[in-house]
C-alpha cells in the first residue's frame, strides 16, 4: 500500500466524519424520528468503522507484524 492510497483513505474518512458532524446538529427527536437520517448516519458509520479498519489491516500488512486472533 503507497502512501498515496493511505491519504485518499484519510482524506475519505474525514468527509464521513464530517457528514456525521453535520448530522449531530440536528435535533434529537427530529433525527429519530426521520428514518432516512437516521439511516445515513448508520451507513456513515459503517463506512468509517470500515476506512478505519482498513488502515489498521494496511499497517499490520506494511510492518509484517502479527494479527492477534482472539477466539469469543
């Protein structure tokens, strides 16, 4: 993974991190009553939690270090 790919995944985490900031401003009732709002934070989150996984697998894989497989 070049350190291209790692900026775009950064500068595409920041755009969901933003969308989800913006969402935070709307009114507590009105966002849960709103599927659709409600709805894209999810998908926004997913996304992220997603970015953020991603990077952490490109770290793990560019540094040869261990994964740690916990088993629940």
């Amino acid at each position: 993974m070049n350190n291209d790919r790692i900026m775009e995944k950064i500068v595409y985490l920041d755009e969901l991190l933003f969308e989800l900031k913006e969402l935070a401003k709307i009114n507590k009732k009105e966002f849960i009553k709103s599927n659709i709002l409600t709805s894209a934070a999810e998908n926004y989150l997913r996304k992220a939690l997603q970015v953020v996984i991603d990077l952490a697998e490109d770290m793990v894989s560019k540094n040869r270090l261990r994964t740690l497989h916990i088993i629940l």
